[in-house]
C-alpha cells in the first residue's frame, strides 16, 4: 500500500528545535508493519516520489530502489540522489528518526511526523 510519511527536520546545531518547514513529503510502499516494501514499489515505481521542501524552496522526485537501497531521486540519473541510511530495516511510524545523506554529503535526521 502506498503511504504518505512526513519527515521533519531534527534538532540539529543549524535547528536547536527542529524545524517542521525543513523536510519531505514521501509517498512510500510500506507493509502493514510499517516496512518498505520493495514488490508493491516494482509495481508501482511511478506512485512512489517525493516532495522536499525547505523554508520557501520545493523540489520534487521519484522513489527508488537500486542494488544500494532506497533513494530519492531528483533526475533519472544518479548524479544527485539522496540515499535513507538503513531504509530496508526501518520501521516507518510516527515519533521514529530516520537520517538521509542529502546530496550536499551532510547526513541529516528527521523525525516522522505524519503518516497517512
């Protein structure tokens, strides 16, 4: 089933709060356990994407999972994909962290705010 999850920002040094206008919008696969599910993805490949935004910019892409895990993807090639550490074993659920290393090379931690 595909499923909305919004991810916000963490405390970070930049965000002491964290920021709920620094993230993405994320239209996953996932189990009823909350799992990535990569057959329901294979699918529907086209279903799966993303909307980043962060402060007034908004950027948009497509889901995908190669030989190296999930990633997001702003162009068809891989030149600037952003990959979820460990996103095959991750539990999505409201409250739950999960990082990505974006493509300035920082790794970032957003915490699950919605999940629809």
């Amino acid at each position: 089933m595909i499923r909305t999850v919004r991810l916000e920002l963490a405390r970070c040094q930049e965000f002491p709060e964290g920021s709920a206008a620094h993230g993405y919008e994320l239209k996953l696969p996932l189990t009823s356990g909350g799992k990535l599910d990569r057959d329901t993805w294979l699918k529907h490949r086209q279903d799966s994407i993303f909307r980043r935004f962060w402060g007034d910019e908004e950027e948009h892409g497509h889901v995908r999972h190669r030989h190296h895990g999930w990633m997001l993807s702003f162009t068809p090639d891989n030149e600037d994909d952003e990959v979820i550490f460990r996103a095959d074993d991750h539990r999505f659920a409201v409250g739950e962290y999960l990082s990505i290393k974006e493509r300035d090379g920082v790794t970032r931690t957003f915490r699950i705010a919605a999940l629809n």
